[in-house]
C-alpha cells in the first residue's frame, strides 16, 4: 500500500484560483455586474474592486505558508 503524499498541494490550489479568477472575470459575469444601482451608479466598478481583492487575497493566503527551497520542515 502506498504512503499518502503528505505535502502541501499549493500547485493545485493555485491552479484552482487561477481558474476562479477566469470564470469570475469572465465576460458573462461582468456584464450581470453591469448593472445600474438604485443611485444610478453602475454595479461594474465595485463588482471588479471585490472580485480583484478576493483574488488577491486568496493568492497572498495560499501563498504565505508556501515553504522555499532550501527551507527545512
């Protein structure tokens, strides 16, 4: 029986937020956000501030306990 892989998969994961980041700035999704609020402002500008700062975010999580080469466990 083979040992599980005990190491962290940052690999898959950040390919996984890669793929999030496409399908939420994919072109249907950006025009549902294109949409008027009540004030008469349009919901785009928002919509592409959160979704740019959730990706951020989650690539500076995944990210920060990602050991570098030459690092011991």
């Amino acid at each position: 029986m083979r040992e599980p892989d005990k190491r962290p998969r940052h690999q898959e994961r950040l390919l996984a937020l890669l793929l999030l980041a496409l399908a939420l700035f994919s072109p249907p999704l950006v025009i549902i956000a294109d949409r008027s609020l009540p004030s008469g402002l349009s919901a785009l500008p928002l919509y592409l501030l959160l979704v740019w700062a959730l990706v951020i975010g989650l690539a500076a999580w995944l990210l920060e306990g990602t050991p570098r080469e030459g690092d011991k466990e």
